[in-house]
C-alpha cells in the first residue's frame, strides 16, 4: 500500500462506520416515533409499512458496521 492509502484508511473507515450509525440511530428514533404516536404521522396510512421500512434500513446499518469491523479494522 502507499503512504496516501494507508493514511487515508483510517479516515475512510471512520466516516463510513459514523455514517452507518447515524443512519442506525436515526431510523431506530423513527420507529420509536411511530410506535409512539402512530396517529400523528400524518403522511404514512400504513404504519406498519413503514416501521418495516424502518427495520430494513436499521438492518443494513448493523450488517455494514459488523462488515467493516470484521473485515476492515485491524
């Protein structure tokens, strides 16, 4: 590896394992809100359409966490 590879790795990394746990987190509070208060979500008839929709997401943010720790950091 070069230098610029490795010494951009390390960011890379963080800013993907950051990005996955925001998105994580974000999803994991919009299913709180709609467990919540169902009613006053206005713009989703199908609640729990969307809390599917909202696990789906909170899935793929753990399996890409998990991926990169496996496999990524040293």
């Amino acid at each position: 590896m070069s230098y610029m590879t490795v010494r951009m790795r390390e960011p890379m990394l963080t800013a993907l394992l950051m990005n996955a746990q925001g998105n994580l987190e974000k999803a994991k509070m919009n299913v709180e809100i709609y467990l919540e208060s169902p009613v006053g979500i206005g713009e989703h008839s199908d609640v729990l359409g969307a809390i599917e929709g909202e696990l789906d997401k909170i899935c793929k943010a753990e399996e890409q966490i998990d991926i990169i720790n496996k496999y990524f950091k040293a």
